[in-house]
C-alpha cells in the first residue's frame, strides 16, 4: 500500500506540471495515469527505501517526474507537438525539478568521501596486533575439519541429490547456497538423526523453477544440506521431526510470497535490508536471515544494525539488534560493508588528497573476501597491502562477523592471489593442469597458513595444498589432506621453523614402545603402546632412524599434544638402534 500511495503522489505531481487547458481532458488525465502506471511497476519491482533522506530511491523517482513533467509541460499540443514553445513556459513548473537537483547536490556534500575522510576511515576500529595473537584468536584445528567443499562443488553435488528423484527435479531447483557454522541435532526424512557439533555446512532452499511452477506448486517441500568438509554427506531435507516442510517464503516466490517483499509489506520498508542468507536453526527450522542497516554518512557510510528473521514456513518475522541476536545466526556484518570499510581505513588514514597523490601509508585490501572460523565464532578475512603492490602483504584484517571487532595481524608475506599461482605451479598440479581454489585461512601449528583445494576439469577435487602466508618456500601438496599437512610440515621445518608450536597444544616428551609402525608414501605412521585413538606421523628428511625402526622398539619422541588425532613428531630417537 506504501508503494502504490508514493506512486499515486508522483503521479499528481506530474499532473500538476503537465496539466494545460490546450491539451485537452484527454491527455491532462492520461499522462498522469501512465506515470502511475509506470512507476507502480518500478516501485512493485525495485522495491526502494520508503525514505525521505539516507536513500537514493525517492529522489531518483521525484528527479524523473519533476524531469519529464517540465519538458512535456513546454509541449504545443495544438501546433504538431512543437516542443519548447516559449508561451508554455512557467517558471513554478520548474520548481520540482530544481528541488531534487538542489537536493543531489546536499547528498554529495554529506556523503562524498573527499569531503568526509576522517569519518569514512573511522567507521572501522581496528587493533594492530603482532602476529602471536593470531595462535589466540584462530585455533588451530584437524586437518579433517578443514572445509575442502566450496559454493561451486556444494551446488553440484546437491544439483546430483535433487536428480536423483526425477519428480521432484523437475519442480524445484538448488537456491542460494549459505555456509554456515552449525552446532545442533534433529530428526529428518525416515527417522534420521542429524548431528552437528561446531561443523561448517552449507544448506540451501529449494526453490520454484518458474513463475508457472510457483502458480501450480504454492510451496516447495525442503531445503539440502552439504557437508562442507565432505562432499559425500548430502541430505535432501523435507520432513522435520516427522513433519513435511513447506517453504513458501524464497527468492524465486512472486508477489507476497516473494522474501524481501513480505519484509517490505510487514513493516520494514523504510529499512535498508542486506546480504539475504538462507540457514537453519540448531533444531533444523529454514529461516531468512537479512541485514538491516543505516546510512551513516549522509547517503553513504553503511552500518548493520541487526538482522531480520524470516521463518521461511510461516513467514514469522522477528527483528534483532546485534546484541541479542541469536547465537546460531553467524552473519550480521554483510561482506561489501566490511570490504568497503577496510579499504576506507586502508585508504584515509591521512586523509583524501594523500589518498590519491603522495599515496604515503595507504594500503588496500586484497582482492576479494573469505570467511575464517575458529571455534564457534567467524571472521571476515582479507589481506592489506601496500597501494600499488602486486604480490605482497604487509598483514591482515580478521573482522567478527558479529560485532566487527576488527584486528590487524602484522605478518608479511604473500596475498592469496600469489598463493594460488604458487600451489598451481607445483609439479603435481602442473602436470595434470588443476586449478588452485579461493585459499582458506587456517592456523597450522601456529603459522598463519593459506589452505586450498586443487580441481580438475570436471570440478572434482584431486588433491590439496598448503602455503605459508610468511614464507613461498614452505609448501605442502598431495593427493590426500594428511599427506600434503605432512608435506607443508616437513617444509616449514625445512625453511628455518626449526620449532612449530601450536596455541593450546601442550608440548611433551616420552619414551614409548612401538606398537605398530607403516609407511604410506613419504610418510611414516606410528602407533605406541598406551596410547590409543592417535597415530604420530615423521619422515626420514629428519628424522633417519624412522626406516630402521620396528614393532617392539623403544623410542624417546617430542610432540604437541591436542586436539588432533594425527600428531607430527618434532623430535624422534629410536632407543634400541643406532646408526
């Protein structure tokens, strides 16, 4: 109704410039019934901020009215549609056209960042940190937590899932697919029992394939759910605890079931709304996640405020600030807001005219932005840079995708551009031409680490690689995630981190009897009496003795103690042997 009303107040506006006694009753009424018609559509369509100030959308729209409705209202009707007849002319006509022209040039005064460098640089508070906070912040974690499934590879196998059942496939298709952090437990299809404990999905919505397939189906019945360390666990969801699922609020819906409308018609047009983010609660219910945000700089200067939840069944809306939003909700800063945030600090430091001419102490992000997640929270992660470098890094940003508490890792080293052109000139990604993925920061016995997948043609994934953020020499690669951490591990070793020390990892020395002892490639795996459900692993690049080594041998080893399940030695000494 919002919108069919600011449609209608255009349109009297238009008619009110347009309207003359030479043209007839005709065209005094039709022409501001084909503007309102016109910008019903644009408005039903686009959607804008129902704002007088902050937003663009209005005075857009009042700029095109106050526009055509001055030139038409100079047109001779009766003398073949001459236009600019100088006896049309009245100045009062001009009067909305001036408005939003004055208008534009106040939302340039309040929102170009020329004028307002200062403010546009301290929109992100950032902590400037030595690289030994990082082992703090971003825990280490196994390498079989490391996500290797990306939005491409998700998106194919959960394409493969909906295939399989022909009369479903032809319904719906794969949405929007959101990663998130997920820690709960439900029961879906047939009884079974989905357990998540801090593990990284990405879950999408089914949605409508067409306009016509929307008319016929209303609603469609589920969401799937992508493993994204494993892309062999799929789950096509459309019962829930016993229930069928039936999705009726989605992206590809019309007209009120469409999402961002519903919002709009509920209350929330005057809000901006943001980065639309399909997930699940911890007990599997489909939800919306929007966020909603304010300008803050005059026209510019993007800040969230909150998100908006929109239950995908009943279309239940609810409203949360950033400190009560709910802890399964991982995103409330979208990503081009941070971007655009780090490259203002980046950029304005000492101000706008050094930004673009002395250039002293700008840096800039690296391209793009990836998401880091360490232990129930997640960051928005990117590299900065020195303006104009290509290669390098003199650090980078971590910002919570919560709070935007933002720190700056002093650690220099390579982008992850760089870090991809390096893992796909090692000889086994050479050789069979595969594609580094988009790096993943991860933090590998305390050293700052970039983690990619390596693909080949069909998109599948065909081995892995490990680079050093701080250090192009120390690279792991191989067909299996153990090997290539091994391979990276024996790298770093071999390239001056004589030590590697992991955060809560406790370092301990023993002596222990082997109890088993195999080889798999370059990689010798022991098993030691007392001690089960690990495996430590060394190699004969340091450690010699490792060949000779036998099931009964006593042997003193040094290692850090954690979490994982497979343990890298730092020292190795077999007792009963000697070279």
């Amino acid at each position: 109704m919002s919108y069919i009303l600011l449609s209608f107040v255009f349109a009297a506006v238009f008619g009110v410039l347009v309207y003359g006694k030479e043209k007839g009753k005709v065209w005094n009424f039709l022409l501001p019934g084909i503007v309102f018609l016109i910008l019903g559509l644009i408005n039903y369509a686009g959607l804008p901020v129902l704002r007088l100030w902050g937003f663009h959308g209005v005075w857009v729209e009042f700029f095109f009215v106050g526009l055509v409705g001055f030139v038409l209202s100079l047109v001779n009707f009766d003398d073949g549609y001459d236009l600019f007849n100088k006896k049309n002319f009245r100045w009062w006509r001009a009067v909305p056209l001036g408005i939003s022209l004055f208008a534009f040039l106040i939302m340039i005064g309040q929102s170009w960042e020329c004028f307002h460098a200062g403010a546009f640089h301290q929109r992100l508070k950032v902590e400037i940190v030595s690289d030994s906070v990082f082992n703090h912040d971003v825990h280490p974690i196994p390498v079989s937590k490391m996500i290797t499934v990306d939005e491409t590879l998700a998106r194919k196998v959960a394409e493969d899932k909906l295939g399989q059942d022909l009369g479903l496939g032809s319904r719906v298709e794969i949405g929007k697919m959101t990663i998130q952090q997920m820690t709960g437990e439900f029961v879906v299809d047939k009884g079974q029992k989905l357990k998540f404990d801090d593990a990284q999905i990405w879950v999408a919505p089914l949605e409508h394939r067409s306009f016509f397939k929307w008319l016929r189906n209303d609603v469609t019945p589920g969401y799937v759910i992508v493993d994204a360390t494993d892309a062999t666990k799929i789950y096509l969801v459309t019962e829930l605890s016993g229930k069928p699922l039936a999705l009726r609020y989605l992206e590809n819906a019309f007209f009120a079931d469409d999402i961002e409308r519903h919002i709009k018609n509920n209350g929330y047009a005057s809000k901006g709304l943001n980065d639309h983010c399909f997930e699940i609660s911890p007990e599997g219910v489909p939800y919306w996640v929007l966020s909603s945000y304010e300008p803050t700089i005059g026209f510019k200067g993007e800040e969230s405020e909150g998100v908006i939840t929109v239950d995908a069944q009943t279309g239940e809306l609810k409203s949360y600030s950033i400190a009560e939003t709910p802890e399964w909700i991982d995103r409330i800063q979208p990503a081009d807001f941070v971007f655009d945030q780090i490259r203002c600090y980046g950029e304005y430091g000492r101000g706008w005219w050094n930004s673009f001419w002395a250039q002293y102490e700008v840096q800039e992000p690296t391209p793009g932005i990836s998401l880091v997640y360490s232990e129930g929270r997640s960051f928005w992660y990117t590299g900065i840079q020195s303006a104009g470098a290509d290669n390098a890094t003199n650090g980078f940003i971590l910002v919570d995708t919560k709070t935007k508490a933002a720190k700056f890792y002093r650690v220099i080293g390579i982008n992850e551009l760089e870090a991809r052109k390096i893992a796909e000139d090692q000889n086994f990604a050479k050789a069979s031409g595969y594609q580094a993925n988009d790096p993943i920061l991860y933090n590998v016995r305390s050293v700052p680490t970039y983690f990619m997948t390596m693909k080949g043609q069909s998109g599948n994934v065909m081995g892995y690689c490990f680079v050093a953020v701080n250090n192009r020499q120390a690279v792991g690669i191989a067909s299996s995630k153990t090997d290539a951490e091994q391979a990276y591990l024996r790298m770093l070793k071999k390239t001056s981190h004589d030590k590697l020390t992991d955060g809560p990892v406790q370092e301990k020395a023993q002596t222990f009897v082997v109890r088993d002892i195999t080889l798999e490639g370059s990689t010798y795996y022991l098993l030691f009496e007392g001690v089960s459900g690990k495996e430590f692993t060394g190699s004969t690049e340091f450690y010699r003795e490792l060949k000779w080594t036998k099931k009964g041998d006593k042997v003193s080893v040094v290692y850090g103690e954690g979490e994982g399940t497979v343990i890298p030695l730092d020292f190795f000494d077999n007792l009963d042997f000697e070279i």
